[in-house]
C-alpha cells in the first residue's frame, strides 16, 4: 500500500527563487534563509519519497478570474513552469503521476469533497519555489525533480476563500485515499504559502513573529483546535495573504494522527484499540524574516 511518510511545510516566495535562478543564494541578505534549508535539502536526499503530493496556490497564473476552483487536482502527466511576467522560470518541468492523482480524486470525491479535475495546466512559483528550496538548483533542461508531483491547487487569492476547518477534514480525507492505494510508494505531502505577509494596502510588510511561531506550535502539537480559527483572524493577525497558510492544515491532516480514526479522536491521543496513527515526529523547523517582504516558516514531521 501506498503510504505517507512526512509532510513539510514551507513558505513560497517568488524572490527566493529569483534569488536561487540569478546565483545570489551567498549574497548576506538570503545566506541565513538558503542556511535554514540545508539540513531539509540533506533529509530530501535521505528520505527521496516516490511521490511529492503538494498543496499551493495559483496565484492567477493558471487561472484568471474567469473560471476560480476551490481545490483542484492535478492529473496530468506533466506541468511546465509558468510564465509569471519575466517568463518561465528555468527550472525543469514538473512530471506528474497520473494513476496515483486519479485514485486520489476518486477517494476524496467519494468522501464528499467536490475537487475539479486538472487535466492541463502550467504551474508558478507557489509549486516550483518550494521544489527548488527542498531539493536545491536544477538544470532546466537535462535536470530533473526527484520524482512525480501531484498539484492541488487551493483558492485563497479571491473571497469566498476555504476555512481552515474544511481544508484539514480535507487533508484527512487525501490521507485516506493515498493508503488506500495498492502500490508500495512513500507519498510525501508539502503545504505551502505563509507565513505573516500582506503584500499591498496600507499594512504592507506586515510580521507578526509571536502569531507565526504560535501557529507552529500548534500545527505541530494541537492541529485540530488550530484549523477550528476563523480565516479572519489569519488576515488580521497575519496579513492579507497570510490566509495561505491553510493550505498547511490540508498536509498536516493528512498525516496519520489526524487521518486515521474518527474526527475527534484527532485531539485525544492515540485511541485505545491503536487504530490512530502516533503523533509525527518533529525533525525540522525554521523561521526567519525577511525574504522579501514576507516572513518564512519551515518544518519536516515524519510519521512514526
Ligand atoms: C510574494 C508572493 C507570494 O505569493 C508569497 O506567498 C509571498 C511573497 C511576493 O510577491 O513578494
Ligand atoms: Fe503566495
């Protein structure tokens, strides 16, 4: 059976790979960001996964407003780089796994989550920065990623955005339908966006440090309680996109403490017949402001 064996959770911004593509990673500005990386960069290479199933948000690259997905899958057989203004990214394309993408559809469908199906489309830098930051520069074209990504896309860019409630039932429900896969693959799961940042308006290069490194704390220990927070509350403490850090929620449910066993049981501790999943296993965090105009946060949770 297919299983999860880690989630990591990562910010996505642009200039980090701006900053990676143009060899300024040992300029003193980005050193202590890049120096935050170097041990995920080493577990990458230790513990290279089969599948990457990784959770980001199209920042109106792939989508305009025409037509606006809540949670959208990925199932085609590859993903180029987006163009985002100053052309693609040179990095290689994205190559996708098909069958595993498919009968993840089917299972959280059938579980009652509505996802649109993506059979086309290019992918911007809320996918490729965190590839780049956890598995180092790529040559654009005989380079390759370390193995197959499954996108799903996640709206919180244009109101009505997804609760952080919905996005962790849903993140369960995806780790359900990858251990009911019958193929053997290690299946990692990456939630992307955040931390505090608030790219326009008035509070614009708004941090909140104190929020951020609470919101780790509980993503670790106590993430039911946590996705139960209003999405108002991220945008006033966090920023205006700091709503993407739902989308942490969504990886973080789906690892087996919170997947395995009933809803409630997620807050409880392991449940006395062990049919729950233990509690992952911290192996890496990291926090640092600034990149850009943003804060970054970082962590790697390994299921026991
Ligand atoms: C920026 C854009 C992002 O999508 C993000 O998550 C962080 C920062 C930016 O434009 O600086
Ligand atoms: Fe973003």
């Amino acid at each position: 059976m297919a299983r999860i064996t880690a989630s990591v959770y990562t910010s996505h911004v642009p200039a980090i790979g701006a900053a990676m593509d143009l060899g300024k990673t040992r300029e003193p500005y980005w050193q202590p960001l890049f120096a935050g990386y170097d041990f995920s960069r080493q577990w990458m290479k230790e513990h290279s996964p089969d599948v990457i199933f990784l959770v980001y948000n199209d920042h109106a690259t792939a989508f305009s407003l025409d037509c606006i997905p809540t949670f959208a899958i990925g199932t085609a057989a590859e993903y180029l780089p987006a163009d985002e203004g100053w052309g693609p990214r040179p990095v290689p394309k994205v190559q996708g796994h098909p069958e595993l993408a498919a009968h993840i559809a089917h299972s959280v469908i059938q579980q009652d989550f509505d996802l649109t199906i993506i059979n086309k489309m290019d992918v911007d830098h809320g996918l490729t920065v965190p590839l780049s930051l956890l598995c180092g520069e790529q040559d654009p074209v005989h380079g390759a990623w370390p193995c197959p990504v499954i996108p799903l896309a996640v709206n919180v860019l244009q109101y009505p955005v997804p609760s952080g409630q919905r996005c962790f039932k849903l993140g369960r429900a995806i780790g359900r339908a990858v251990e009911s896969y019958d193929q053997d693959l290690k299946v990692q799961i990456w939630g992307t966006g955040g931390m505090s940042h608030q790219l326009q308006g008035a509070r614009a290069g708004l941090i909140n440090k104190e929020w951020d490194n609470r919101f780790l704390d509980r993503l670790i220990a106590d993430p039911e309680n946590l996705a139960r927070m209003p999405h108002i509350d991220y945008v006033r403490e966090a920023g205006s996109e700091g709503i993407e850090l739902v989308m942490w929620l969504i990886a973080r449910g789906a690892m087996s403490d919170c997947s395995r066993g009933a809803m409630s049981d997620c807050a409880r501790g392991a449940m006395s017949d062990g049919s729950r999943g233990a509690m992952p296993k911290l192996v890496h965090r990291f926090y640092h402001v600034p990149a850009s105009n943003t804060a970054v946060g970082h962590l790697i949770l390994e299921n026991p």
